[in-house]
C-alpha cells in the first residue's frame, strides 16, 4: 500500500484488510505525494517496476515511473492517465530510434578506417557480412520511422533530439576527421 496518508493510519487500514504486504506512506519528515511517492516506489520497486491505482492529477509522476498506471474514478484523470501512457511508449521508442539510426550511419561512415582495426573490422558492415545497401535502406527507414514518432510528442523533444542528431551528425562528418583525439558525445537521451 502506498499512500500521502500518515503512516500511523495507513498501517491501521492496512491491518484492517489484511491485504497488503507493506505500507509506504506520509511521515512527520516526509509528504508522500506526487514526485516523493514516485521516488519511493522507484526506490523500493525499480523503475518500471510496479502498477499503480490513483485517483488525482498529483498521481501523474507516479504513472510516469510505473509499469502500468490505473485510474480510480475522475473521467478527466483518466484521459490523462492514457495521454501519459502513450507518451511513455513514443519516448521510449523515439529515445532507441535515434542513437541507433547514429550508429549505423557512423559505421558506414567510418569502413575504411574499420576495416583496418583489429577489432571494428569484425563490425558487420566493415566485415561484409551486411551489405552496405541493406544498412543504407534501414537507416532511411529507422530514421523515417523516428520522424513518424517525433511529430506525435511536444516540439520542444522533438527540438532536443533534432539539436542531439545534428551534433552527433556533425561529429561523423567532420569533427571527428579534425584531429586525433576523439571527441565524446552521449550515445543516450536520459
């Protein structure tokens, strides 16, 4: 059980139905509501790892970290429990989409100088083992697919990632040929 309610009665509640395994809830210290009740069940489940029943806009951050989210009661609160679960799947889709589209292209970028290393030449593309055309193909298509999916989340991520792919871009292109230290970029969107 996990609750804003102070932890003396939630126990008592809990005890009552015998129900729950353990109780997270509001102390003297603490306000167990909104973005402190999604720490704490991040902190004892994992992110990811828990479903959730809540009834109130302050439950959002909760859904936002839960496997599942459920709503109890309020029509409204519940449109917006599945606009949050949808833009949990496009984030995370989008999120894998663009690093990979970065990698394949690098790869393709960088054959020559791949094939000459001891361990990049057994890359697939640098190895022969994917022809250059199929990974040619699948960038456009991965990257179109990345387009698909930008358009449907809020312009300012769409402005976050475009800003990541034109630095990351402009490092296999050009910066990385300048000179011989390398220059590090994330390969991840947190």
């Amino acid at each position: 059980m996990c609750t804003a309610t102070n932890h003396r009665l939630a126990t008592q509640i809990a005890a009552h139905f015998g129900l729950f395994t353990g109780v997270l809830a509001s102390t003297e210290e603490r306000n167990l509501l909104g973005s402190s009740k999604a720490k704490a069940l991040v902190d004892q489940f994992g992110d990811g790892g828990f479903d959730y029943c809540g009834d109130a806009m302050a439950d959002v951050p909760v859904w936002r970290q839960a496997r599942r989210a459920t709503v109890v009661g309020d029509k409204r609160i519940a449109a917006a429990t599945r606009k949050v679960n949808a833009a949990i799947v496009l984030f995370e889709q989008k999120r894998r989409l663009i690093p990979l589209v970065l990698y394949l292209l690098n790869d393709m970028l960088d054959l020559d100088a791949d094939r000459r290393h001891t361990r990049k030449r057994n890359r697939p593309f640098a190895s022969g083992r994917l022809p250059l055309s199929f990974g040619v193909v699948l960038t456009v298509l991965l990257l179109a697919g990345a387009v698909g999916l930008a358009v449907s989340l809020p312009w300012k991520f769409g402005a976050v990632l475009a800003a990541y792919f034109a630095a990351t871009l402009a490092y296999s292109f050009a910066l990385s040929k300048m000179h011989d230290d390398p220059i590090v970029f994330p390969s991840r969107i947190a």
